[in-house]
C-alpha cells in the first residue's frame, strides 16, 4: 500500500518494477462506431479461440465500447455465442465512491441497461468495484484478490479520457497521482471536473439518470480504478476512442499519446507517466488502438 497526496494505491506482494520500453502505438482507423465495436468482439473471439477454459476481461464503460456491449447483449439473446458467453469471467475497471451500487450514474447500471438481463445470466461471473461499502480498501482488496486467482486479464477494454494541459487518464489513472508501475489499484480523491465529465459522457451515451441519482453522484469522494500494474500484465489490450464529437478535447490528447516519445532515462519516464497516464499504454507490448477518423485530425 502507497499514500501519494492522498492517493491511496495498493501494490502488487513483490512491487517488481518493470523495464519501461516504449512499444509505441499505431492507430487503427475505422469508419464508424459500429465497425469498432465489431472489431472489439472480434478481438474478445481471437482470445477465445486462442486459449482454453475461462477468459477474464475488463468492460470498459462510457461511450468506448456501447457498440461491443449492443452486440454481446445482441448474441446474448440466442443461443448463438452461448460457449463464449459461459467463459467470460467479467469485471468493471473503474468507479465513483460512495454511491449505491444501483445509481443510474454507476457503470454498473449502465452495463446492464445496453447489454441486458441475459448477459448476464450466461456469463461465468461478473465481479463490479463495490462503492456502497463502509471499507472501500477492504473492497478493492476482495475485488483484487479474485482477479488474481482467475489469473489476471486476458482483455483488457480500455478507452482515453482528456486532462488539463493536454494530458489524459486510463481507466481513471489521473494526472500526478504518484501511479508506478507495481500499483494494480488506487482510491483516488474525486474532483468537480471528473464528476462533470463523467455525467456528460453518461448522459451523451443515452442514460437519462433521475435527479436523485445525478445528485448522489456528484456528492462521490473517490474514484476507485485499476492501476498501472493491471494495464500492463493484462495479455492484450483493446483501446476504443469513439467519441471525439462530444469529447473534443480527446483529438489533441491522443495525439499527444501517439506522439510522445517515453524517456530512456528511468527517472524521466515515471515524470512523463505521472504527468499524462495515458502514455502507459505505450508500455504494453500487444495493443490494439481502434479509432474513429475524427480522433486523429491532429495525429
């Protein structure tokens, strides 16, 4: 466990650091959301047929994957993807705290509206951040404890949200919020701004929360979210940036992803990573970066 200006992250039992090569990231440009969707669940079949026994991944929440989600919920319905279905082990990657866990806010009401009561029925397991409980540490513990003994990630579903002065977040891995590389978790003081953001992408994504729920939400004191740690020892990333219409600043944030060369020097790196967390991605040796054309105007 680490406290960093009242960032509380929880460390890996060994905190091996890692060698930070920079893999770079290369684009794949795609016409529409429905084309990156498809594209993400084909990504979630290679794995499938790639392996044997269960697959764990993490849903990633907000506009990025509302296509995939429309078409697992789709198959869900049939009998079609059934044998797939039966072996996801599914987790959610980030959330708002304290809030009750049915607010029309949570990721996790948002994953059940678009993806449906038969998902859920089919699946192995689904494991949510718990954010009405009196320990939030004690929680995100549990919540670790079992993604480690399923074995860690094979997919990771991941998106790129903007910061100030350009910078960007993955899951909710904020600016100068001391992440390294052997951090797996954080609990993570909230700011107006997130809460902002975080209701406007709901909001643009089709919710229609309840003044009640909206209320609750921006009363949160913590965002709980994966670490550095679980975006790098997930066997294989899957980023989605669809949203650039009613995100614009994500045009010169990713950008400035693409383009920021990661430090040789180990003590530079680590500052160019606190400053703009997105560049972790840029670590992870298997990445699939699927965006829209309006993403990269300025790439």
């Amino acid at each position: 466990m680490n406290q960093n200006n009242n960032n509380l992250w929880l460390s890996e039992k060994d905190k091996l650091d890692v060698e930070l090569i920079d893999q770079g990231i290369t684009p794949i440009e795609l016409a529409s959301e429905a084309a990156v969707g498809q594209a993400m669940l084909d990504e979630l079949y290679s794995t499938a047929a790639s392996k044997s026994g269960d697959i764990n991944i993490a849903l990633l929440g907000g506009r990025g994957a509302q296509e995939l989600h429309r078409l697992l919920g789709e198959l869900s319905k049939s009998t079609q993807a059934d044998a797939l279905l039966s072996r996801l082990n599914v987790f959610t990657q980030d959330a708002l705290a304290p809030m009750k866990m049915n607010n029309g806010l949570s990721f996790v009401r948002d994953f059940e509206r678009i993806l449906g009561d038969e998902f859920f029925k089919k699946i192995k397991s689904f494991t949510p951040m718990q954010t009405d409980v009196e320990d939030l540490k004690s929680g995100l513990i549990n919540y670790l404890n079992k993604l480690d003994t399923l074995g860690g990630l094979d997919i990771f579903f991941i998106g790129h949200g903007p910061e100030e002065n350009q910078a960007s977040h993955l899951a909710y891995i904020k600016p100068c919020s001391g992440a390294q590389s052997y951090h797996m978790a954080g609990i993570i003081p909230i700011s107006t701004s997130i809460l902002d953001h975080h209701i406007s992408k709901f909001k643009a994504g089709g919710s229609l929360p309840s003044k009640e729920d909206e209320s609750e939400c921006r009363a949160a004191q913590y965002i709980l979210t994966l670490g550095p740690a679980a975006i790098l020892k997930a066997k294989k990333i899957v980023q989605s940036v669809v949203d650039a219409d009613t995100a614009p600043a994500k045009v010169q944030t990713y950008a400035k992803v693409l383009n920021t060369q990661l430090s040789l020097n180990k003590d530079e790196a680590y500052h160019q990573l606190n400053n703009n967390p997105g560049l972790w991605i840029r670590l992870h040796p298997n990445v699939k970066s699927f965006v829209l054309p309006n993403v990269l105007v300025d790439a």
